[in-house]
C-alpha cells in the first residue's frame, strides 16, 4: 500500500468546526518558536522515519485479519495537507482558555530561554515506548479534566493507559490499545467480562483509541491497519457509529487516522510541542463529551440501566410511509446485525416495534456509494411479492462520508457513500436457525420463486447468500416460508452493459458462481445473469445440507471445506467450487434420502450448466465481443431452469411431510394407553398435519408452478442501451421506483407458490411480523 499526499484547498467541517481565518491565533506564532527550534536539549524536531511505529503482530490469526483489513481498506493509504489538521476542531476550545491553560502550571507546557516550547514531562529520547504510556496518559487526562469538563449527567470521558493495566487475556496485549478514552453516555454501555481487553474497558465503553509510538514512520500501511483492528470492534460494538477517529502519538509528534464507509486517510505528523494548540484539540476532539463530534449517529439513542451499566431501552428516529417523523422503540433485548467490513455498505438491521401497535420492524441503514441507485427502486418493484422483503418506509441522505473529510481530496479510489434508512416487515432469523427439515428445504425453495417473481419485474438480485435468506413465520403458509432480503446490489436486467456485468467485488464472496469468478481480469466478462444466481442458492442449500448434521448441528470437517472458497484469489476459489461439483457428497443421515436426491439433482444441473458457459468461454475461434454476445444469449433463457429446480424442491418436500406426518402418526399409536387398535380406532384421530410445515395440509402432487411463465422477453435488452442512457444520479434527483421502460413482460401475474392450491397469489400482501 501506498502513500500519497492529498494536498487541498478547501475544507468541510462537522458540527463545531470553523475555517482559519487569517491573523488568528495558530500554533505558527513565535511564542512557539520556528520551526528549527531545538528544546531544552536538544528535543528532535525530525524523527528518524525508518523506525517502524507499530507494534509487531506475532498472532498469525491477527495477522491474517491485518493483511484481511488491507485488502479492505484499498491499495492507498491517503494523506491530508496539515493545513487541514491544523483547522480541525477549531471551535472545540475557547481561545481564551486554551491560551491560558498552556500559561499555568497545571499544563506542563514550558518555554526555554530560546523561546523553544515543548511539554516538560515527555521523555526527550525514550527508548522503550513504556517510558511514554504513563507522561502521554497523564497529559491527555489534563488536557480533557480542564478543558473538556463534562457537565451532562450520565456522561464521562476519562483517559486509561490500557497497555500497562493488567488485561483481561494477557496473551493479547500487542493486539490491544496502548491508551484508551474510556466513556460513558447514551451510546456506550458497559462491556461484557469476557469481551473486555482491560478490566473495565472493552471496545463498547471507548470513544477512541490511542496508538504509541516511538518514532514516526513511512510506513502508513503498518499504522492503518493496526489501528483498523481496533477501529472495527469500535464500529461492531457501536453500531451507530459513522465514523471513528484515532490517534497515533510519539514523544515529539501525533497524526490523526480517520475510519468511514469509504475507507481510510491519515493527517501528516505535527510537532506536538511546535504546535500545542493543534494537538489540544486533537485531543478534545476524540475525547468530545458531544457523541457528534465522536462521529455517532444521534437519531439512535439508548437508556442505560444503572445497575448493570448496559443499554435497557433505545430509540430509533425516522420517517414513516407518509414522509412523516416517527420514532421507533429499539428491542434492546435482541442486538442488531453488522456488517463487519469498514469500507462497505456497513448494513446495520435494527430490531424494533412500532411505538403505536407494538408491530415488530427491521430498520435498515446502510451506505451505498453516492450516485447509484437506492435500494428503494427496486423494493417497489418487489411490492406484494411474496418470499421478498416488503418495504414500509424509506429516508435517504442521512449522512455523507465525503462531509467527513476534506473536500476534493484527489483521491482517485474514493468513492463518497450515503447513508439511507429503511424500514422493513419482521421476519424470522437467518435460514440457518431451522428447527425441521422441511422448514429449512421449504425456506430456500419459496427464497427461489421469489427470486424469480423479481425477474419477472426485471430486477436481479445479484446478492443470494445464507444470509440473506430468512425464515418466515412459524405458521407462514407454502409461499412464505422463506424470504429474500437485502436488495442492495440489485439491478434492472436491461440496464447498460457497464452495469450489468459480472464483478467479484459486488455480492457475498462465498456465493459467487465459478463464472463470476472467473471472470476476474478476463478480457471478455459476461454480464451476470440468473444462472449465477441459481448457482448461489446451490451454495446456500450446500451449506445446509452438508455443513449441518441436524438444526444447530456443525460439521466441523465440512466448515473447513467451505472456508477455501473464500480464497481472496478468485481463481483459487473458483477452482475450489469446481471441485466441489465434481465429488460426491452425502449429507447427514439425518436429512435423509429426499434431500440427498434434491442436493444431487441440483448439483448435476449446475454442474450441467457450468460446463456449456465454460465450453463458450474456451473456444478460442470467438473474438471477445462474439463470445460475450454467446455467454448473454445463453443467460437469457430463464424458464426450463427455474422449473427444473422447483420440481426437485417439490418432489423433496413431498417425501419429507409424508415422513414427517407419519413419524407423528406412529408416535400417536405408540403412545395409545388401549393394546387394541382398531381400524376404528385408527380413524378417530383428526387428519395429521406435518410438523414441518405447521398448519398446513400435507401436500399433493402438482404440476411446476412455472408452466407457462417464461420470462424470456423480460431479459432482452435489444436496443436498450441506446434508447436508455443511464445519466448520473444525484440525491437533488427524484429516481423513479419504476424500472426505466423495461420490455414488456409475457405476462404481469406473479408465479404460482402454492403447491397444495394453484391459484395467484399475485393480489396477495406479506404483511405480517413476528418474533424471532
């Protein structure tokens, strides 16, 4: 990774934050001396940059999270211009104030007979980076207790040295922060024993943390992601968090690094003793008693419980389905997803109810990249569809990250990201938490038709993945038992072929399809289509049928197997998938015969259409433009694939409720207190209904609910691209929900889900919620 100066001229501030204006008190006046100015003695004002000023991490595991945080923070590490350093935080602190805490005693500042000031308690050449945990610890504390008082109740900052204090797993003390900003207050709770680094400070209780350092380096990769570790506990334990900002101190100078959704810069190093004004406020900066300023999202606020010090109430503010103000309470009992990436969409699901009838929401934030399509379109698309999310409301430029950092930062990869709220229907946890075979088959399957009822609206999802498939309802009728969620990466299925394409970096990297894998660096990248798609559900039904033995069950030789498709090489994961096609796998005997011919049914067929995308691809006598068109026209074909999926689901599904109805049958008669059973007797029990599917009949052989419902023409882009140019999109743009003059479709009705009843559904509305 590399550095680059980011020289810049203009400036964007956060609540607080005031321009330099000319002739005003700044830390270049010469009652700080020039900036050849030595101490007392001889205090070095140029640090040696070839020493490293990061602490090694000998953990292999932590390194691999490191090296995991490089790829994700980008290839550059960018540098603002110290002007800009200088100008943060100018209106944290009165001048008065800080002019006379740096006069008085207590500050610990001093000026020599040359005129020379410099902070009297740092070592002049420390030799360990002990010698500067306990003088670095102090100072900041003086800096915040005379500065920074804290006058709201409830609401404390204080400064730990957390690299000396005695730790909680002491086998992990490189990996933890030499000094801490202990805090408390509406969005920090007290952090679980075990999840502390130090007794009483874990990554929920800090505002910021602290780097030391010996000297200065060039090194900025080694410094970033190091403080990325820490940095990514801040942003997972503070789901509310924006942004978080850190520091990284030696004896004679301090940077700032900066985390957000679009990844990372760093300020240069300054001379803290050439320049005490900018490093007060530095500090008061990270240390601000103000959660804004800290880089929290204060429409979400909690209450803590005194008693236990973590969270016993919340709230979460937005707008309902009538563009009206409305705060939900939070479940403050059920902790909410996060992403754990920093540069990403940082998805963040609140659990909450509404504050009127008490109806269970799932509350989205997430940043997409500014420019693109919300999320939103393509919810509308998805409107009464049932086995796909449903949308009740939705607020969008909630936050910028290009308000954080400074303006036109001529940082060629960073792409600014904004911040939107959705609020959803309730539904049950991730598939993984089935309870019954057929509720996990059933989930998938219903996940499936909803997938393509979408393509129907000519919307690809384009992010199937385990986690993105929830369980319906305990009582969800055929149709409902799984849902489709997380339209993020969504895209209309004849937008321009730019758009369209197959990408690695977009969807959950596990679930990508060997083509989209292979197409990494490929001269000819096809667009990605519904069979990528199927291909990833392939993956999801793998993944349980293989990697759980029973619900709750892991099979720790197959999370092994699994974990080598998440290879950063995409042809080494591509390869992996390849492999796995081509064995033979038995799921555990508890799945049974049913789900063994449904996995292996489903693994021919995509093992079938791997094969003909790579014979086009492998025929050299095609130019790159000819066998693109080749690999388009082959993923335009949507009905026989979906059909022949279906039909092994169903026929699975019928095996399994016919097992499970006469498991319970069995468990009736063998349970009868009278020895004599009589066909009579036999008859006086009520119609069984399957366990897996509760309150449903047991189901009957049908017909595919997809006869007749090809969808070709809903994926023949024609001329489109020419009669569609895609103009940017910008928030002061209203986007329409609708897709931009999408082909007319064969048919408007919305395939059959139900197997037992073979009427449309498509005037039917998921409305429900329930409890997890």
């Amino acid at each position: 990774m590399k550095a680059k100066p980011c020289p810049s001229t203009h400036f964007f501030y956060l609540p607080g934050y005031t321009l330099p204006t000319e002739g005003s008190d700044s830390d270049n006046d010469s009652t700080e001396g020039s900036s050849s100015s030595a101490s007392k003695s001889g205090r070095s004002s140029s640090p040696d940059p070839s020493q490293s000023g990061t602490t090694p991490t000998a953990d292999p595991k932590a390194g691999a999270l490191k090296e995991a945080l490089i790829r994700d923070l980008g290839e550059d590490v960018h540098i603002t211009d110290e002007a800009w350093t200088e100008s943060l935080y100018r209106s944290i602190v009165e001048q008065v104030e800080l002019e006379a805490f740096l006069s008085s005693g207590v500050s610990g500042y001093v000026v020599n007979e040359t005129n020379a000031g410099y902070w009297k308690d740092l070592p002049e050449i420390p030799v360990l980076k002990e010698e500067l945990y306990g003088p670095l610890t102090s100072l900041m504390t003086r800096i915040v207790d005379q500065l920074s008082p804290v006058r709201e109740k409830g609401v404390t900052r204080e400064v730990v040295n957390s690299h000396t204090a005695t730790l909680s797993h002491e086998g992990y003390k490189e990996q933890c922060p030499d000094i801490s900003i202990k805090a408390t207050g509406p969005s920090f709770q007290k952090s679980k024993a075990a999840d502390e680094f130090a007794p009483g400070i874990g990554y929920s209780t800090v505002a910021a943390v602290i780097d030391v350092s010996l000297e200065q380096t060039s090194k900025e990769i080694d410094e970033v992601s190091q403080l990325a570790m820490y940095c990514r506990h801040i942003f997972l334990e503070q789901p509310n968090r924006n942004f978080v900002r850190s520091l990284i101190v030696t004896h004679n100078s301090v940077r700032l690094v900066h985390y957000d959704r679009s990844g990372v810069y760093v300020t240069p190093y300054i001379n803290i003793h050439q320049h005490p004004r900018t490093f007060i406020r530095l500090v008061l900066g990270i240390t601000s008693p103000d959660e804004r300023v800290l880089g929290l999202d204060t429409s979400i606020q909690w209450s803590i419980d005194k008693a236990t010090g973590r969270r016993a109430a919340g709230t979460i503010d937005t707008i309902d389905g009538h563009n009206q103000p409305i705060r939900y309470n939070l479940d403050a009992g059920q902790p909410p997803f996060v992403r754990s990436g920093i540069r990403d969409r940082g998805t963040t699901c609140w659990h909450a109810y509404h504050p009127v009838t008490g109806k269970r929401v799932i509350i989205k934030d997430a940043w997409r990249i500014s420019g693109t399509r919300s999320e939103r379109e393509y919810l509308e698309a998805a409107r009464d569809i049932p086995g796909v999310v449903q949308m009740l409301s939705y607020q969008d430029d909630i936050a910028e990250t290009q308000h954080f950092r400074p303006v036109n930062p001529r940082n060629r990869h960073f792409e600014s990201r904004v911040k939107s709220r959705l609020v959803l229907e309730h539904y049950g946890s991730s598939v993984i938490h089935f309870r019954t075979r057929a509720q996990a088959i059933g989930a998938i399957r219903d996940a499936i038709v909803g997938h393509y009822n979408l393509l129907l609206k000519s919307v690809l999802h384009r992010d199937v993945s385990l986690q993105n498939i929830l369980l319906g309802a305990p009582d969800a009728p055929v149709g409902l038992r799984g849902i489709l969620i997380d339209l993020d990466l969504a895209i209309w299925t004849h937008s321009p072929r730019a758009e369209i394409q197959v990408d690695v970096l977009k969807g959950t990297y596990r679930f990508l399809s060997i083509a989209v894998l292979r197409s990494a660096g490929a001269k000819c990248t096809p667009p990605h289509d519904f069979l990528d798609e199927l291909e990833a559900f392939f993956y999801v039904l793998s993944h349980i049928l293989l990697l759980f033995k029973g619900p709750g069950v892991r099979d720790e030789d197959m999370v092994e197997m699994f974990e080598r498709w998440d290879n950063a090489n995409p042809e080494h994961a591509s390869d992996s998938k390849t492999a796995f096609l081509m064995r033979s796998w038995t799921p555990s005997q508890w799945w049974g015969s049913a789900a063994q011919d449904l996995f292996t049914g489903f693994k021919t067929l995509i093992f079938s259409i791997q094969n003909e995308k790579d014979a086009l691809r492998n025929r050299i006598i095609y130019e790159p433009e000819s066998m693109r068109k080749q690999l388009e026209d082959f993923g335009k074909v949507v009905g026989d694939q979906y059909e022949k999926v279906l039909k092994l689901f169903d026929d699975a599904l019928l095996v399994i409720e016919r097992e499970d109805r006469e498991a319970v049958e069995s468990d009736a008669l063998s349970t009868e207190p009278n020895p004599l059973i009589t066909v009579a007797s036999i008859n006086a029990f009520p119609p069984s209904r399957s366990p897996s599917v509760p309150g449903a009949q047991p189901a009957s052989p049908q017909p595919s609910p997809l006869k007749n419902s090809r969808p070709q023409a809903s994926l023949k882009r024609g001329t489109e691209e020419e009669a569609h140019p895609e103009e940017p999109l910008t928030k002061h743009r209203r986007v329409s929900a609708e897709p931009p003059n999408p082909t007319p479709l064969p048919s408007k009705e919305l395939v059959n889900l139900s197997l037992a009843n073979q009427t449309l559904v498509s005037e039917k509305k998921s409305s429900f919620s329930l409890d997890t």
